[in-house]
C-alpha cells in the first residue's frame, strides 16, 4: 500500500456488508471546520488567503490615502512604489560589482 493511501480506517456496517470509513480529519486552523480530505482543505484555506489579500490591499490602499491625505510626498522619501532590481555577478568581488553597477 502507498504512504499517501495509508489512512486509519475502520469497518461500518450497512446491512450486511463492512464498509470502510475514514477517522481521519484535516481541521482548517483558521476557523476549525474539518474536512475528510485534505484537498477540500486546501481549497478552502484559498478562501482564507483570499480574504487576507484583500484586507492587506486595503489597509495598503487606507495608508496611501492617509498619506496623500496629510500631503506627505513619497517620492523624496524613496517611497514610490517602483520596484528596483539590482544584478550582482557572483563571480566577481564586492568591489567589482560596485563599478560594473554604478
């Protein structure tokens, strides 16, 4: 039997035949619903996740608008929300990239 289908199970009657059934229970550590699968749980944590997204893009945009709001100016402070990316060359020293970066 594989690891990923090794499951504690018991037998349940119906009639007269033993079905399994299934005594193991992923629990969603968000809110505590159980889930008989762990799919169906990970499915459901994208719910959670979701919602968190929205509610830090939210506060984000809030602050930004606090910001703007009291005529604090981002762009002096390096605040500008552009993204930098900066490339190193692994092979070279500290004081090699230096020159090579500007």
């Amino acid at each position: 039997m594989t690891s990923h289908k090794n499951r504690l199970t018991t037998m349940s009657t119906n009639g007269d035949q033993l079905l399994p059934v299934n005594l193991k229970k992923h629990e969603c550590s968000i809110c505590g619903k159980d889930f008989a699968i762990g799919q169906a749980l990970g499915g459901h944590m994208r719910k959670h996740r979701d919602e968190l997204n929205q509610l830090e893009q939210h506060k984000k945009k809030k602050l930004d608008e606090n910001l703007i709001n009291s005529g604090y100016d981002q762009t002096k402070t390096g605040l500008d929300n552009t993204k930098r990316t900066l490339f190193l060359d692994l092979n070279l020293t500290t004081d090699e990239n230096e020159l090579s970066t500007g």
